[in-house]
C-alpha cells in the first residue's frame, strides 16, 4: 500500500495512506523509520514524532506482508527554548503565564518553544508569526479557573482615521467583545502548534458552562482562536474541556489540522469542536471529535460582517475522520452569512452523533449567504438519530422565533433572503437511524436549490429502540420517528440507488418540490434479527 506524506515539521511527520478504506484499515500496520520499528496503528493518518531538524529519514510502511518506502527532509529549526529554562514551574499550580509568554517573545524566526513534561497553569498565551509550540508527551496546558485573569479582546475598534474598523473579539458571528483564548494568536503566519500534550481549558472546574448564555465580562473564551492568520499546522495535539468552541479559526487562510482529538462533556454548552469562519484553504485529516454540541461547524459570520468584512469560507477538506458524540457531525452554518462553497468530507465515520451533514439558515442571513457546493461521500454512519438535514427556517439568535423568521408564506426576495445550491451524499451507510433519513425545508420563496443522494444505504433501529426528535429546528415542525424522506421547497431533488429498511412509510413526502429523479429508491423491512 503506498501513503503520502502530508506535512514535515522539524520533529514530526504526518502521513496518510493511499486507500478507499473509511478512517481507519482492518488489520494493523507498522512503520519503521530508517529501518527500526517506531509505530503501530490502523488509523489511515498518523504522525511519527522523535525525530530531528534537518534530518533524512526513511518511512517503511508495512502492511499485509508489502513494504512500501519515502524519504523525508525535516524542516529547520533555528533553535529550541525550553520553558523551564525561563522559569516555568509545570506544577499544575503555579502560574506559568509570564515564563512561557517569554519564551514566545524571545523565540527567533523558525525557533521552537518547547514544554517538556508538567502541567503549566496558564491564563491566554499570544503566539507570534514563524515558529512552534511544541507540546511534548504529558505535556499540559492548564486554563486558568477565574476569568478575571483573562484579557479581553475588544469586538470592534474604530481606526484612528476613523475610516475604517479594526476586528479582535467575535460572539457567534457578530463582533463582540470575547476573553481571549487559551492559545491565540492574531495577524501571524507560518505558526506550528504540535503534540502530543494536551491543551485543557479546565471549564469543569471554573463557571464557563455557568449560565453559558449570559455574558459575564466578555463572551466565553475558545481553547484556540486564530483570528487573520496564514499557514497555521496543528498536530497531534489533544484538546478538551474547552469554555466554548474548542478551536475557531476566524478570517484564516491555508490552514491544517491533523491528527487532533478534541473531546469535551456531551452536556457542556456551546463547546463545538473545530469552527472555522471566514476561512479558505483548510484541510482536517485524521481528526475525532466528541464533544457538546456540533463536532465540526462551518460558518461565515453574521449579516453585518458579510456586509462590512465579507469573506467567503471556501475550500474545506475533511478526510479520514471520526466525529462523536454532538448535535452534528458536520454542520454548515448557521452563521453563514459571508457564504460557504467547495466543503468536501469524505471517508469519514459519524458515530452517534444525532445529525450527520447537518444545513442551516434563516431569513436574515442575507443575499451573501450562499452555501454550494457541499459534498458528503463515503461515509459510514452509526447511531445517527437523522442522517441528513437542511433547514431554513432556524431558531436561532433573539429574533428566531420572530414571526420574520418562522412565518412558512413566501416572503418577498431581497438582500436578506440565503440561498442553498447544491448539497449531496454519495455512498453513504447509515446503520441504526432513529428519527428521519432525510429532512430538507426550504424557503418559499427562495427553495433549495439541488439535493442530490446516491449509493445510500440505511437501516433503522427497531421500532422500540427508536427516539422520537424533530429533525429540524424551526417551529410549528413535529418530532418525527422512523421517517424516510421528507422535503419541502426544493427546486431538485434526486435520489438514486437509495435502500431504506425498517421505516414506517413506503414513500417519500414531498411538498413543493419542483422536479425530481427518484431512480431505485427501494423500501424494505427490518431483517429479522
């Protein structure tokens, strides 16, 4: 089997291999670096750490009795600071802010600074443009429990010309005042983040997830924000218990993230996995997420930043991961008012997750806020109470309910009405369905534009077993148990070797939808078990 390298560091690699397997081989393979065996694993990404700067080495993948070989060159490093060496304890205790943003300051371009073993209590740490953080085994970064040690970046500044607006904090895609994260770093580029330590935002332990909702100070940190950054790699690091969002990259370019696991409480508040809004060019490989809320959410902001700032997310890979526990596998939205086009995920497994591709808008959004171009292929779903949804009609923000937002007449066309082109699933299992298969709403005055499903195969859980939930969330909509297809307000709508076993209807439920191609959608009941 051959593999690609993905990413050289000065002290690690990232590969993945060459395969249509979904996440993960069935038999285990080893690797060998010049020769000597280093690792064994079945995971299709993986990263091999040890290794030195300005170095060759060879990888030997083995796997089923073949070996297939590369060489790599490891980057340069200028130098390696330690942050024991500027006074930081590792203690678990004592405050290691100031030791390790020296140590930050003090690194020179393609410099590494580097935490060995320790637990390091920390408030925000700034990381600057061309160098690594290097977390090494057993290695923590420990949030600080009391917000008040906790800066605040301020949502919008005016310029001193007052020409123009000067963007630092973000709340839910308005620019809000927000305590700064864990990790942040603003205007920086070629910035490396690498494990395998841990950064833990300790939220347990303080009152983050306290009336989540109410804004106490500033809104709720992240572990990691990156706000205008280019050429950001996270590695192999692990991420939990985060305030809020896990990780959220906002208006970013090329950026990747591989090997990560980000886990928080499946009850903790807001605590999203990876966020990237206003982004272009992002590659997640390799990655499980288990968290409180959705895994992965794409989004571009709220109407005034598409308005004033606009910029589209675009070109996002998500390949060979593993989303857990979370209200969505992969969402799309619904701040996403700048736009989001060409997502890809494939070769993923979504496992118990209550939706798996999971759309939303509302009203409000604006003209800019065109999601297309969103493709699912090649996935494996377990447990997923409802496989598919796309929603116009969302709940969200204080004027969800708003009879603006929720009224289901056409309203007129203007510059505040989204728009969704095309969404579509291709070979895709979804073993243990609950609620629904498919549940679309669109506008009606602005329907979906194309949802397109093919190669879907599904199996519901035995009618005892099954939740009932309301796959969308809108109101005036019923929870829904053991559902097939229903859509509503969609221009086109194509479903093409579709095989559903165990609902309790025999047909999809359509209602206003202008044309279709329903080619072998086959209905069948439960095998017996």
């Amino acid at each position: 089997m051959n593999f690609n390298v993905v990413e050289v560091f000065a002290r690690s690699v990232t590969i993945e291999l060459d395969t249509d397997k979904i996440f993960c081989q069935d038999e285990e393979y080893t690797l060998f670096i010049d020769g000597k065996e280093t690792l064994k694993g079945t995971q299709n990404v993986t990263s091999v750490t040890g290794l030195l700067p300005d170095r060759e080495y060879e990888i030997t993948l083995e796997i089923a009795g073949e070996r297939t070989s590369k060489k790599v060159t490891t980057r340069h490093e200028s130098v390696l600071l330690n942050v024991r060496s500027f006074g930081a304890k590792g203690d678990g205790k004592t405050p290691d802010t100031a030791a390790i943003q020296a140590a930050i300051c003090a690194c020179p371009v393609d410099g590494t600074v580097y935490l060995p073993k320790g637990t390091y209590y920390v408030t925000p740490l700034f990381l600057k443009s061309n160098m690594t953080l290097w977390l090494d085994e057993d290695a923590v970064l420990l949030g600080d429990t009391d917000r008040n040690h906790y800066p605040v970046l301020p949502g919008m500044t005016m310029t001193t010309d007052e020409k123009d607006e000067y963007n630092l904090g973000t709340w839910e895609g308005n620019p809000l005042n927000c305590y700064a994260s864990l990790i942040t770093a603003i205007d920086a580029e070629n910035i490396n983040i690498i494990g395998p330590g841990t950064l833990d935002g300790n939220a347990q332990n303080s009152d983050w997830w306290v009336n989540a909702k109410v804004k106490r100070g500033a809104w709720r940190p992240n572990i990691m924000y990156l706000v205008r950054c280019k050429n950001v790699r996270v590695q192999n690091i692990k991420v939990q218990n985060s305030p809020c969002w896990n990780i959220h990259p906002y208006y970013c370019d090329d950026l990747k993230f591989l090997n990560l696991y980000i886990q928080n409480p499946s009850n903790s508040p807001n605590t999203d996995g990876l966020d990237p809004e206003s982004c272009k060019d992002v590659l997640v490989l390799g990655t499980v997420i288990s968290v409180g809320d959705d895994c992965m959410a794409i989004k571009s902001g709220k109407y005034y930043m598409a308005k004033e700032h606009h910029k589209v997310t675009e070109n996002v890979t998500i390949r060979n991961c593993k989303f857990e526990k979370g209200h969505g596998s992969v969402t799309v939205g619904s701040e996403a008012a700048g736009g989001v086009k060409n997502i890809r995920v494939s070769q993923c497994i979504f496992d118990g997750t209550d939706r798996g591709l999971r759309i939303k808008t509302r009203r409000g959004r604006g003209e800019r806020s065109v999601l297309d171009d969103i493709i699912f292929e090649n996935i494996d779903m377990n447990g997923v109470h409802m496989p598919f949804t796309v929603n116009m009609f969302y709940f969200c923000d204080p004027d969800g309910h708003s009879d603006y937002v929720q009224n289901q007449a056409p309203a007129p066309v203007d510059e505040m009405t989204p728009v969704i082109g095309t969404i579509a699933g291709r070979n895709i299992s979804c073993k243990g369905a609950s609620a629904c298969v498919l549940c679309a709403v669109g506008l009606p005055e602005r329907p979906i534009g194309q949802l397109l499903f093919e190669n879907i195969d599904v199996e519901f859980l035995p009618e005892g077993e099954r939740v009932a939930d309301r796959p969308v969330m809108m109101d005036n909509f019923d929870e829904m148990s053991g559902r097939s297809i229903y859509a509503k307000n969609v221009q086109n709508l194509t479903l093409k070797n579709v095989n559903i076993r165990g609902s309790v209807d025999t047909q999809p439920e359509l209602i206003s939808v202008e044309h279709t191609d329903l080619t072998d959608v086959y209905y069948q009941p439960l095998k017996a078990q």
